[in-house]
C-alpha cells in the first residue's frame, strides 16, 4: 500500500506540473498579440532576435557541416562498393534536408540558446525581479517570456537552412574531394531526388522545435527552485525535456508530413 500511494502522489505531482505548464502556455498565447502591438515591444524582441540568432550562427554552421562530412565519411565506403557513389548526393542532401540538420541544429540550440534562456529567467526569479515586475503592474510573461519564445520560433528555421546548406556542402567536399565522386553526378542526383518540399521538410519540423524548446525553457526557469542549486537544476532539467520533446516531434512530425505529401502527390496524379 505504502508503494501504491508513492506511485500515486509521483503521478499526481506530475499531473499538477503537466497542468500548470499547459497554463504558462496558455498565458503565453494569450499575450502574444498584445506584446506585437506596443511598439516598446519590439526593442526586446530585436535584443533576442541578435541573442537567438546572429550569436548562433556559428554553432549550427560547424555542427552542420561536421554533420554532412560524418554521413559522407559513413556511407561513401558502402555505395562505392556497390558502384553507386555517384548517388552520394541523393542520400547526403535528403538526409540532411529531412533529417540530421532539423533535428541537430534544435538540440544544438536546446543547450545553447535554451539553457541560456531558463538560466536568466531562473536568475531573475532567485532575486525577484519577476516578483518585482509583478509588484509594478506589469505581466512578466509579457516581458519576458514573449520576445523570447517569439525569437526563438521564427529564427530556429532559418538558423536549420544554415546548419542544412554547411551539411551539404561538408558531404559534399568529402565525397568528392577525398573520396574521388564524381562532382557532376552528385549534384545531377541531388537535383533530380531533391524536391522543394524537402527543403522546407526541415524548417516546418523546427518551427514547432523552437515553440516547444522555448516553452519548456521558460517555464523551468520561472518555476526554478530557490538558490543557484535551483538555477542549475532547472537548466538541466529544461535541456532533457527539451531534447526529448524535439525527438518525441520529430517523430510524429515526420509522419504527419510524409502521410500530407503522399497525399498531395496522389492527388495531383489523379489530376495528371
């Protein structure tokens, strides 16, 4: 009995975090049209947007391109020994497209930008500044949790073309210029396998990364624990939910996109 009541108050516990983070989502959502019509907004919005982005443009752009060089150095052995390392460029832009650069430029930006954002918002809460925002009349999600979760959708996107373009372009190099592919094949192939709808494969999938990384980040570092303890657990804490919620997605994700474009695809085959 004693165990049963344990597991009970666990779940319950988890019940009640799951419940109050779906109202700190609600909140958010609440005040994102509000905080785009102030014009003082903006200046908050842009200082992330600098944070988010430009500061995040080399990470991405160095995993992205160890990414693309890592696939080709595995793969290249294996189509060269069955005569078809001219389709090199197949599988390294449709893997990186669809699959490596969404995914990696999201957790690269889950302990960057992520465990940035929950270590400031957690810092802020250890020495009350969100209580003094409180205190003056003024919605601390508003101020705080918006621009962030605004800069971080609209720029995790763009910041997954740059990780994308610098994988290709690493396969590229390495099947290649180190492994003797045939440059005109590998692009010949990529143009005839690579449609647009994978180029924008990766960048729907990281728009609902970044909504999901950003909500998570904050949350955590709104409801951290007291002390500097509290800040480093809630940035841990944030980073795996981030990490396993951009893993979780990108799975259901892909199978929501692959199921719409086989219906597209059958559709305008019928109108053929």
């Amino acid at each position: 009995m004693v165990l049963v009541a344990q597991l009970g108050a666990v779940i319950f516990a988890w019940l009640c975090q799951f419940g109050d983070f779906c109202r700190f989502c609600g909140q958010t959502f609440t005040w994102i049209i509000p905080t785009l019509t102030r014009r003082r907004s903006y200046r908050a919005i842009f200082a992330q947007v600098y944070e988010v982005g430009t500061k995040s443009i080399p990470v991405v752009m160095i995993t992205g391109l160890f990414v693309g060089a890592v696939l080709a150095v595995q793969t290249v052995q294996q189509f060269k020994a069955m005569g078809m390392i001219g389709r090199m460029g197949t599988i390294v832009n449709l893997s990186v497209l669809r699959e490596l650069g969404p995914v990696l430029a999201g957790i690269m930006l889950a302990g960057r930008v992520g465990g940035g954002l929950t270590a400031e918002l957690g810092t802020m809460r250890v020495t009350e500044q969100i209580d003094a925002l409180r205190a003056m009349g003024t919605d601390p999600i508003s101020v705080l949790v918006v621009p962030r979760f605004l800069a971080v959708v609209f720029l995790i996107p763009i910041l997954a073309l740059y990780t994308s373009f610098m994988g290709i372009l690493g396969g590229y190099v390495i099947s290649v210029h180190l492994y003797g592919a045939n440059a005109a094949e590998f692009w010949t192939n990529a143009t005839d396998t690579v449609h647009i709808y994978d180029i924008f494969y990766g960048p729907i999938k990281c728009f609902f990364f970044g909504a999901v990384m950003s909500l998570v980040c904050c949350y955590k570092g709104f409801r951290c624990a007291a002390g500097a303890a509290g800040v480093g657990r809630a940035c841990t804490e944030s980073f795996v939910a981030s990490c396993m919620a951009i893993l979780g997605l990108d799975f259901f994700l892909g199978m929501a996109l692959n199921t719409i474009i086989e219906m597209v695809w059958g559709v305008q085959s019928l109108l053929v």
